[in-house]
C-alpha cells in the first residue's frame, strides 16, 4: 500500500480525534467570555423610611463555577460599587439610603472576570418619610372667601384606625374627613359656618360625635351625612366622651354636663359649673368631669347623681382628667398647675405637686409614668408624685398634652406664641429619660390656653393640628400600653378606660 494510501485513509480517524477536542476549545473558549448568570430579583422589603438603611439580598452562579461580584442600581440615579469577588450561589447583601420618598425599582447584575451580567428583574421599593418628617399635610379654605384659610392650632383630630378614617373640625364650619394617606373621604358643612370647636370623639360604629359653636352637638354618619343634631344650650369647647353603651357625655361652657341617648334623645344633665375641661369614663361606667369651679365631680352614669366631689383649689380647671386603671386613681390639674391624684373609689387625695401655669392634660406611659406640660416645660412623675425629670424646650411656649408610644417616646406640640416669637410652632419628640429626640417645624397658628394634642394610629403616624394645616408627621411606634397614653385615652378620643 503506497504512503499516499496510508495517509488517505487515517484522515477520517485524526478528524474524529480532532472534532472532540475541537469542540473543548471552543466550549471553553465560549464559556471564558461569558457573564455570569442573571441575578435573582433582589430580596427584601417593600417599604422603607427616607434616610434610614434599607438592606437587600440577591445571587447567582457563574457558568464555568467562576467567582462573581454584585453591584446594585437603586432606581435614583445612584448605583453600589462593585462588591468584592466572590464564590457563587451565596446570597450577597448592600445597603442604600435614600434621600427623597417615592417609589424605587432596585435592580441587581453580577460580572465575571470577563464580562457583566444583564439586569435583574426590579424590586419595587417605596420609600416613605423618615421619623421625624412630615408625611402629608393639608389645608382648608374659607368657602366665603377662598383667599382666607383656616387656623387648626384649636383642633385634634379623631381616628378611626379601623376604618381608614382621620377627622378634624375647623373654624369655617366644616368636619374634614381623609383616609390615613391623606385621601379626601368628605366634607361636612354646617349651614351656619359656625366654628367646630371640640375634637371629633368616634364611635364603634364610625359615628363622629362633635361640638360646634351654634350650641350643638352634631352626629355624623361614616358616609359624612348628618344622623342628628342636638341643642346643648350652650358652646362646648369639651370633647365629648363615650360609653361602651353608646351613651355620650359632653359639658358646656356655661353650667352643664348632658348625657346623651345614642338617637340623640337627652337622659339627664348635672350643673357642674361648666367649662373646657373634657369628662372621662371611669372602668366602671363612672363619668367624672371637672368644671371651671375647681371641682372634680364623680357621677353615676345611670342618672347623673354624684358619687362624690373633690375640690382640687380655687383656679378654674381647663384641662382633661386622666384615669390610670392600674393604680385606680384619676389625675387633674388646674389651670394655677395644682396636680392631683385622686382616689377613684371615694374622691380621696394621694398626693399634689406643682406643674406651673397653662398645664395640659395629662397622660400615662409604660410603668405609670405620667406626662403633663406646664410652665413651658414636659414634666414625667412616677406614680407616687415625684418628679422624675422636666425637659424644655429651645423656644420655650405652651406645652401641648402629650402623646406617648410604644417605643416610649412622648410627643408634645409647643407653641411659642406669635406675638412674642417669630419661631413656627413644632412637634417634639422626648426620650424617656428627658432628652430630646427630634423636632419638626410645622406652622404658625394662634396662641391660646387651648390647643391641638397630638394623636397616634397603630403604624408610627402622629397627627395635629397646627397653624394653617393639618400635619400627619412620622414617628416610632403605636401608642403606649397604658390605660391613657393620649388626650382622651385614645385615638378615636372615647375618653373611656378600660377599652
């Protein structure tokens, strides 16, 4: 066989040989310039605060089992640096902070040695307003006279977690009624245009019970129509109060405390002496108000005769009780900053301290600790009278009720007075062992003995009235669990306790 032979036919042979290896190198060629697999969709949550850490995960393999390293883009223009190199199929994490609200598609790629992946499928991230910072806020014009809006320094909302709802009166005659987003529900307009001046008091239904300057008290339907209206007789500027019954409870300026049937029908009333000071709802079903007298009454909520009487002094009372079930007692305080503990049982006296003048309603955080302003300054007392600490603020004003959390922060509105300072009014926010927390300045409003208490929802939110809007501001945490961690026990303002 010539060599010519030979060679002819161990060709196929040596491409067979060859194909295989052949296929090798490009196999190997191929896979040395490819990226690595696209990054799973970033892990984590949904929702985030402005100026606060958000944290994300997310992985992926490489096809030749090379190492890999991250980066993310987090949808405001800005991305990470590439992370280190790194083993693949290990969840890789990074954090960002983000400097405005809004929503943000956080995306994810990895690279290789030689190239980077595509993108990732988004995660939509919405961030919203950090503690501290205004969430929303809205304002009401005069419907006689669009150029002039309304002061809601006077006014505390009323919320119905429950049912999605924030209400709030306003001097040009309206009840204004927004989803907690701020979304417009309704307007409630009473024909006169006279000033709401009590805060809204919600019932378990989502009736919103409110006084108004024409010496009525209205009934409001969910749905922002009137249920009933009733005479008082005279203005009330107290909040009215709610039994588990239904039964309602409000004093007038001038005299009275009224029980009211739930159709609106009248029950009784007491002569009292009448004034600001809002009744409250002991665990019992006893109503106790406190009248511009300097008389705290305890009433039998059946037929309004008195259970028992304590004189705190001879200053009027403007501010609200505060009932703390625990220790049985109720707590009061006139308008010269006499504080008392009162037994609830008999009227009896546990101790007195001194707050200083123009004090506020006060209130009961975790351990019993009670809150109080006076004198310009947020005052803590431990349950037996002594003082625990005072905090003051840089502009010193009125000192509102205040608020307390869950994470044990108070929240108090102060309101430095127009005449004198040309400082906005701002919302507080105190540690638990005095120190300041942050402050939010909001609006200037109008100086007055009697001014909006913040109120907390279940999801951090605060909100007050303040200047020429009302604020919906975020904080830290639900409310505290106490009997009274707010003005009026509560968020729906029942006044009520033992809910």
């Amino acid at each position: 066989m010539s060599k010519c032979s030979m060679e002819e036919k161990m060709k196929p042979k040596r491409i067979a040989l060859a194909a295989p290896a052949l296929i090798l190198v490009l196999v190997w060629l191929v896979g040395c310039g490819s990226p690595p697999n696209v990054p799973d969709k970033p892990r984590g949550a949904h929702t985030g605060l402005k100026g606060s850490p958000y944290a994300c995960t997310t992985q992926t393999t490489d096809p030749n089992g090379g190492q890999v390293a991250y980066q993310f883009d987090w949808g405001d223009n800005s991305q990470s640096a590439w992370s280190q190199m790194m083993d693949g199929d290990i969840p890789y994490a990074d954090t960002h902070v983000w400097t405005e609200t809004g929503l943000f598609d956080v995306k994810a790629r990895a690279k290789n040695s030689k190239k980077a992946s595509d993108w990732s499928e988004p995660l939509s991230v919405t961030i919203n307003p950090g503690e501290g910072q205004v969430r929303w806020s809205f304002a009401f014009t005069d419907p006689e006279d669009p150029e002039d809006s309304a002061d809601f320094s006077l006014n505390t909302f009323g919320l119905d977690i429950g049912g999605d709802a924030a209400y709030i009166g306003c001097e040009y005659g309206a009840v204004i009624a927004h989803k907690l987003d701020r979304t417009l529900r309704w307007k409630f307009l009473n024909q006169e245009g006279d000033e709401f001046t009590t805060a809204p008091t919600i019932g378990d239904d989502g009736t919103v019970y409110i006084g108004c300057a024409n010496d009525t008290l209205y009934a409001i339907n969910p749905s922002g129509t009137r249920k009933w209206a009733v005479d008082l007789g005279d203005e009330a500027f107290a909040t009215a109060a709610l039994a588990s019954n239904g039964k309602i409870y409000i004093q007038t300026e001038a005299d009275s405390l009224l029980a009211i049937n739930p159709d609106g029908s009248r029950l009784w009333s007491y002569l009292t002496g009448g004034g600001s000071s809002s009744p409250v709802i002991g665990p019992d079903g006893t109503v106790y108000a406190a009248s511009q007298d300097g008389m705290l009454y305890a009433l039998d909520p059946e037929n309004g005769t008195q259970k028992w009487v304590y004189p705190l002094g001879s200053s009027e009372i403007i501010a609200s009780p505060a009932i703390n079930t625990n220790l049985n007692v109720i707590y009061i305080t006139d308008d010269d900053g006499q504080f008392a503990s009162v037994n609830l049982n008999d009227g009896s006296e546990n101790w007195t301290a001194s707050v200083g003048e123009t004090p506020s309603s006060p209130v009961i955080g975790t351990g019993s600790t009670i809150y109080i302003g006076g004198g310009g300054t947020l005052l803590a007392f431990n349950p037996n009278g002594d003082l625990k600490w005072t905090w003051t603020p840089l502009f010193q004003g009125t000192v509102s009720s205040p608020a307390v959390s869950s994470a044990g922060i108070i929240y108090v509105l102060v309101t430095t007075g127009k005449k004198d300072f040309e400082e906005p009014d701002s919302l507080y926010a105190v540690n638990s062992d005095g120190t300041r927390r942050w402050a939010c300045a909001i609006g200037e409003g109008y100086y007055d003995d009697i001014m909006s208490s913040p109120k907390l929802d279940d999801n951090g939110n605060i909100y007050i009235g303040s200047g020429l809007a009302a604020w919906c501001i975020r904080g830290l945490g639900g409310p505290a669990q106490s009997s009274w961690p707010m003005f009026q026990a509560d968020a729906r303002n029942t006044g009520r306790a033992g809910n």
